[in-house]
C-alpha cells in the first residue's frame, strides 16, 4: 500500500492560498469547483487547463461522439497514480464534482465527462510493458486497444480487448469487455491479473485475486464505483497471426445471411476458436439494408468449417484473410470514425432463428416507418453470439460479477447503434431508440426468447444493466462499494457512470 502525496487538504488549507493565485475573480463566483481547479493548479501548473485553452479543447472533445463534449470548469491530467490520488484528496475535501474520462467512447453524455466539474482526463496514463516472462502486459487507462495489439505484435502476442482499436482500454474492462477470444478466454476482464486503483480515501491498492480480493472481482464489470484504476495488468496469449476481415452482403442475400447467424449462434461454440460479428447495417442516405459480418479466426488456415456458412455468401465485398490482430483493427479505424452523434440500446435473447428474426424484422419495419428520412442516418444492429464457452472461461477463472445464466447459454447480445448528424434531432433518435428496443423485448418475452443479462458497456441511458446481474452479486457489488467508499465519492461526487447504487 503506497501512501499518497497529500494526506490531507481542506477547504481552509486552499482557500488561504487562494488570493495570491486569482486576484481578480470575485469572490460571488467562487465555489467549491473553481477552488478545486485553482488548488491543482498551484501544485501541477502544466496539468490543469481552463476553457479558451487549446489543450482544454483538446481534452473536452476526446470523445467518440460530440454529444459528450460538454462544460467542465477544468480538466487534470494526472501523469501517475499519485497524480489521481492528490486529486482525489482536493476533489473530496472541498466537495467539488467530478467525472473520469478513459478512452472516451462510452456513447452517453455526462458518463464520463462533465458540466461544471472537474475532469479527469486519463489520456497521460499511458505505460504498457511487457513483464520479464512476457505473460502479461500493464497498461495504463489512458491507451487505446490498437495501441496495445501494436506493442505486442512483434511478441507474436494478443490480449483480450476491444474488437475496434479506437476503442479505450479501461472503459470497456471495467464493463467486462466482449473480444474476438471470448468464446476461447471469457470476458476481457476475466484476463485481468491485476488492478492498481486510487480508492475514495486517496490511497492506492493493488487488488489481485488473492489481495484485497473483493475489490478484484467487483471490478471485472462493477464499472466505476469503487475506485479510479491507473494500470491494468493483462494476461498475454499467443497469436502471431489470425484471419479475419469483412463480408459485405446485398439485401438479396437476407435468407441465407440470417441462417447463416442463427446457425452460428447455436452451434458456434463447437471452434471457439471462430468468432464473428453480424450486422444489419441501414442506410437512409441509401435507402437500402445491407449485411455486414466481422469475419474472425485465431489461426494461419483461413478455410474454416465454422465459417464457411458465411463465407460461401455471394458478397459485395469480402476482406476475410490472413493478417494480424494489430493489422486488423487498425484497418478498420477509418469505418468508425468519430465526430458523428451517437446512440446504443442493448437487447439480449438466446441464440435461435426465432429470436434472431422478431428482432430483424421488427428492427427494421420500425427504422424504415420512423427514422429513415432524418439526415445522415444509420441504424444498425449487431448480434454478438456468445457461446457456453465464453461463460465457463469467466467461471473458470475465478468468477465475475456479470452473473451470466450458464445453463441457458448460447445467447445473443446484440446492440443497437443508431448515428446522425444533426443535433436537433437528438431528442427524436433518442425516443426512437428507446421504443423500438421496448417494442422487440416485449415481442422476445412473448416468445419466450428473452435472455436476462444486458451488457454495460453496449447500453443506453436508463436500461437496467446491475439488475440483471443476479440479486445476489448486486447485494454483493453493493456491500464491496459500502466498505471501499463509504462516503459515497465514486457515487455522488462522480456522478457520471453506471452506478451499483442506483441498481
Ligand atoms: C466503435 C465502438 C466499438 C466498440 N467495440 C467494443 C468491443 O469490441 N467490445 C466491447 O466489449 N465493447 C465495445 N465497445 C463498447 C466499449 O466497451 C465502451 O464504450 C467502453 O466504455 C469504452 O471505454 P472507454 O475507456 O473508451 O470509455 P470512457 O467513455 O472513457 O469511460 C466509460 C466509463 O468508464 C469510466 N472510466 C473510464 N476510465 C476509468 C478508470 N480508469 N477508472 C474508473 N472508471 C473509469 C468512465 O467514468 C465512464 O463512466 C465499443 C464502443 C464503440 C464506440
Ligand atoms: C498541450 O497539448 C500538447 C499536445 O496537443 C502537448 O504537447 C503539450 O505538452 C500540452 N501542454 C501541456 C502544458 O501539457
Ligand atoms: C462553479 O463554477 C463553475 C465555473 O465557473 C461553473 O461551471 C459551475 O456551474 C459552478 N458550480 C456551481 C455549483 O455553482
Ligand atoms: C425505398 O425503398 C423501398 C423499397 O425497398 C421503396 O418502396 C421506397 O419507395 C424507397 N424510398 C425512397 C425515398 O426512395
Ligand atoms: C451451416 O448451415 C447448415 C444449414 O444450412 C447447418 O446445418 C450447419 O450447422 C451450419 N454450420 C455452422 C458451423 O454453423
Ligand atoms: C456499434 O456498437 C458496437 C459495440 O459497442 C461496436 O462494436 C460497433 O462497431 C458499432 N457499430 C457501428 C456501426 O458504429
């Protein structure tokens, strides 16, 4: 256990400082925020940045979608976890509001940014280092997963994460984390050794399966209740080179495009080593549906039985080959550029024909009767089939907070994106979204076809995600909040977030 620079700051200790720092700024304007900033800025002068800088820019549109760049009073970005625990310690003892920012990519506004508060924004925290033995590799929460395939390419090296490389490293294990090895390894975050976390107190722990192991298991998808983690430590795996690529197929391949999934969902497990990524993509600038699949393999032979359903497709376009993991995603950066505007749903269902077509179907009447004509519009869903397998890993190694019915598995996990341009339809795609994805449940429990569990990372606002975790692992998360931050700092002065408590 490391103690933390400040042991202690109070509203007194900074106040007393405070004349000589901002003369001018009248005292009718001062709060606890604006106090907070000015007091990080007297110790870290070249990490605290105000609006009209061009570093503040920078920081407060490091977001996938422009609907997360809101107001922060000021931005702090730590270099160490010592950094993050000094700013814990002012941020607590002057009661200032807060949110954290990882890779950015969480789709819902104040999650992980702020109006009016103080931003973290991680974007400094930036190791990664092989260990000696090369079985596992510590990132920091300030990297993306490209960056990660990419240092470990050389290695002929892979770790679980995300299957976009823009994506950011802590968001995604903090929820889980669903990864082209799930279906070999479990979530992302059941390859998690090790967390090094700045609690609500300042201090920072290593917590580990056997070191404050509670808190390691709450963070392998509790999200950011517990505590700030500044390194994760990643089990490595061996995969010098994988096939993978894109199917694109036309609508009038819909038949065997569906089956093709549905099969897949069912009777996928039997090569974990296959996984793939199916997608109804639809074009209002097109007028037209088409059929995409991630396409992926962790092996050199490319002519995989497990894939051949989708492969013999007639396609438009089909980039399915040998390559790398870091090759991979870095190629397909440019199809999932940010700077649109953004909004996920998550459905779940056991992995059939049934269920597979009421939420083709419904989805797209639904999109092609409501949303078709709004500017720049894509709407689209991916099935991610999840395999018994990928379960059995998670429990295997120790277990996870998710909480997933084994017994009911194969499932599929799919999630809704809806992108678009103009912000003054914010509020139609937002009601959109949300009452298709209320009319598909409701068809799914008709058909007895719902599956419980919805995953974190993939939701919108105000979906039930720790609910479904099982009563048990809530009262559980809940129980491991209450001791590592009675206070409630991760909660209430943190906000932004999916919160154990709020379950
Ligand atoms: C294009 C795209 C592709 C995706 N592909 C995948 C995929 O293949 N697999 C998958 O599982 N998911 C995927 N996702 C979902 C992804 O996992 C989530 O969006 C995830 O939250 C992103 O992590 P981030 O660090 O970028 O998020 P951020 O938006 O920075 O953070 C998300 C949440 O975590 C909190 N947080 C961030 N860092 C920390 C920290 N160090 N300590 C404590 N709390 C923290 C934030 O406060 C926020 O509430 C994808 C998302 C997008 C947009
Ligand atoms: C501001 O950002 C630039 C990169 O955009 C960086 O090089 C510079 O160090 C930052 N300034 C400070 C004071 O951190
Ligand atoms: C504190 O000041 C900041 C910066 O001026 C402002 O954005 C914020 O709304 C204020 N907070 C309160 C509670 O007044
Ligand atoms: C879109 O395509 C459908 C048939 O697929 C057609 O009925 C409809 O008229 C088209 N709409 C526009 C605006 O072109
Ligand atoms: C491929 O599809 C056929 C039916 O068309 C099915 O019997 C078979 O199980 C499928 N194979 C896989 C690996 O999904
Ligand atoms: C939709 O979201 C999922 C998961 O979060 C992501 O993997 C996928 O790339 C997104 N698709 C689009 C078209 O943005």
């Amino acid at each position: 256990m490391k103690l933390p620079i400040l042991a202690s700051l109070s509203l007194a200790t900074v106040s007393a400082a405070l004349p000589s720092l901002d003369v001018e700024r009248s005292a009718a304007t001062i709060n606890s925020t604006v106090l907070a900033c000015d007091a990080l800025k007297l110790v870290f002068k070249s990490q605290v940045f105000f609006p009209g800088s061009t570093n503040y820019t920078a920081e407060n549109e490091h977001f996938w979608t422009p609907t997360d760049y809101l107001s922060p009073a000021c931005v702090f970005t730590p270099k160490s976890a010592l950094d993050v625990s000094a700013a814990i310690l002012t941020l607590v003892g002057l009661k200032a509001p807060f949110a954290v920012r990882g890779g950015g990519h969480m789709p819902i506004p104040g999650y992980a940014n702020t109006i009016g508060g103080v931003l973290i924004a991680l974007t400094d925290l930036n190791t990664i280092q092989l260990s000696a033995d090369k079985s596992y590799v510590s990132v920091g929460p300030g990297r993306r997963w490209e960056e990660v395939y990419a240092y470990l390419e050389p290695y002929g090296l892979v770790v679980l994460g995300g299957r976009v490389g823009i994506v950011g490293v802590p968001g995604l294990l903090l929820g889980g984390g669903i990864s082209f090895y799930s279906n070999q390894h479990g979530f992302a975050s059941d390859n998690v050794i090790a967390y090094e976390v700045v609690l609500a107190t300042g201090i920072i722990v290593v917590a580990t399966a056997t070191q404050y192991s509670d808190l390691f298991w709450a963070l392998k998808g509790g999200g950011n209740s517990f505590g700030i983690v500044t390194r994760f430590d990643l089990l490595s795996y061996s995969s010098p080179t994988v096939c993978a690529g894109i199917t694109e197929i036309p609508s009038t391949e819909k038949d065997l495009f569906l089956s093709a999934v549905a099969n897949f969902g069912q009777y996928g497990s039997a090569d974990s080593k296959a996984a793939v990524i199916p997608s109804i993509f639809m074009l209002g600038s097109l007028n037209e549906t088409i059929y995409t699949s991630a396409l992926f393999y962790d092996g050199t032979n490319c002519n995989q039985p497990a894939l051949a359903n989708f492969t013999a497709i007639p396609a438009l376009e089909n980039t399915y080959g040998p390559t790398t993991l870091a090759t991979y995603v870095e190629g397909t950066d440019a199809l999932i550029a940010d700077g649109t505007r953004q909004v996920f749903r998550v459905i779940s269902s056991f992995a059939n024909a049934e269920a597979l077509s009421i939420v083709h179907d419904t989805f797209v009447e639904e999109v092609t009767a409501n949303i078709l004509n709004v500017a720049g519009i894509q709407a689209s869903v991916a099935f991610q089939p999840v395999t018994k397998n990928f379960i059995q890993q998670g429990i295997n190694k120790g277990g996870n907070p998710q909480g997933v019915d084994i017994t009911k598995a194969p499932y599929f996990w799919m999630v809704e994106n809806f992108s678009w341009t103009d912000p003054a339809d914010d509020a139609k795609i937002a009601a959109f979204a949300a009452s298709v994805t209320d009319t598909i449940q409701a068809k799914l429990v008709a058909a007895g076809q719902a599956a419980q569990y919805h995953y974190m990372n993939d939701a919108g606002l105000g979906q039930e995600i720790f609910q479904n975790y099982g009563g048990t692992n809530l009262a559980k998360l809940k129980a491991i909040r209450a001791k590592y931050d009675p206070l409630k700092v991760y909660t209430n002065l943190m906000p932004g977030g999916w919160k154990v408590d709020a379950a």
